[in-house]
C-alpha cells in the first residue's frame, strides 16, 4: 500500500475516535475546556463546604442559645409566665406577693424564706447596690439583696447562691459551670447568713444543700426554670 493511502486511513482513523464536541477542535482549546471543567468542579466543592460550615455553624448557635435548662423563643408566651409549677417534687412556699416597691427604701417585710422566693421587690434601673431591679442575668461577686433577687425569679430567674465564710473556690465554679453561655434566666451570687451552704431559688420553690449536688440541682432547674407569673428571658436595662 502506498504512503499517501497510509497517511489517509491513519487521519480518518483519528477523526474518528474522538467525541463529537471535540471533533474540529485544537489540542489548545481541549486543554482550555479541561481546565475550565476542572475550575468548575472544585468551585462547586468549595460551595458546597462553605454551605455545610454555615449549616454547622448555625447550628450551633442555635445550641447556644436554646441551652439544657433555657427555654426557646415558642416558649417564651410574650412575657406571660406558664404560672407557678405545683406539681413538682418540692413544695411550694408561702406566697408573699408580687408587690413593687420603691428602691430608696428596704421592704423590711418577714419574709417567709431567707433566700425569698416571693414578696416585696424593686423595679429600677437604678438601686443602692449599682445593679438594676431585676438585676441583669448573670454571675456577680457580691451579694444581692432579696428586693432585686425577687424580681428575677418573678420573671422565671433560677438563683444559684452560696455562703462560704471561707474561701469555696470550687463550689463557686461547680455554681457557674451550671450556667449555659447565654445566662438567661439565671443568677449566681453570694448570700450570707443561709441557713445551709448552697439555696437553689425560683418562684416560691428553694432547694438547700450543705454539699454540692449536680444532680439535684439539675432536676430543680428542669422543674422550675421559666415557671413563675413572667417570662422575661432578655434583661429590661
């Protein structure tokens, strides 16, 4: 067979091995389309790790704010409390009232429990303590009075109190690690001259311990958190 018949069969047998879309086409502009179908590819990878990094990021988020023991925002009924939990394993206090006083004078009231979960209260931004009635959510370093302590627990507030004449470093950190990043709803201070250790306090309930026990605790925060006449889980100052 001659060359030029050779040449001929061999150029026919190329044109017709390669896919129709890159029949006409240069060595150049395949390499251009591979390399654009490669960028393609790895832009929609990245894409789809971006949008998996916000779903995990929303995600947790959410877990912060929605933490064991706080209550949702479908929960939250406007700042309408789901009322005062009388079934739980604890019973109720007496009831003091829900009465507003005004902060430049102490209630001087008998308070049926010592820390009070009920009775006379301030509502203030301003208080002879240099902290709001209700005080803001939170850990404080200082004593409270029950006038501002109330108002929190009238508005869902789980108080979390020690009285240590010495130093108790590790049942104070016990007490806040109790405490989600988002702290609403709960309070943790000194309080001294309580009858035990340790006074867990919401609404007309109270928990006292002479020892630190999480697991107690946690059962009290499940029963009453948020059970109280308001639900007020964002600070009003």
């Amino acid at each position: 067979m001659s060359k030029s018949k050779l040449e001929s069969k061999s150029s026919i047998r190329k044109a017709t091995t390669r896919p129709d879309n890159r029949r006409g086409k240069s060595k150049s502009q395949i390499r251009e389309e591979r390399r654009q179908r490669s960028n393609s590819k790895r832009k929609i990878r990245r894409n789809l790790i971006m949008s998996g990094v916000i779903i995990i990021a929303v995600i947790f988020i959410a877990s912060l704010v929605v933490s064991p023991g706080l209550v949702s925002e479908d929960d939250q009924m406007d700042g309408k409390g789901k009322g005062v939990n009388e079934g739980g394993h604890i019973p109720l206090d007496p009831d003091n009232g829900r009465e507003h006083i005004e902060p430049d004078n102490y209630s001087n009231f008998n308070y049926s429990v010592k820390p009070a979960t009920s009775g006379p209260h301030w509502y203030s931004p301003v208080t002879p303590f240099d902290v709001p009635a209700p005080a803001r959510w939170g850990v404080y370093e200082s004593n409270l009075p029950d006038e501002i302590l109330i108002h929190n627990l009238e508005h869902g507030g789980i108080g979390l109190h020690y009285n240590c004449p010495e130093e108790c470093d590790e049942l104070v950190t016990q007490l806040k690690d109790l405490v989600p990043r988002n702290p609403s709803f709960y309070i943790v201070s000194p309080y001294n001259n309580m009858e035990t250790k340790i006074a867990i306090t919401a609404w007309r309930h109270h928990l006292f311990l002479d020892e630190f026990n999480k697991e107690e605790i946690l059962k009290f925060i499940d029963e009453y958190i948020d059970r109280s006449p308001e639900s007020v889980p964002s600070n009003p100052w």
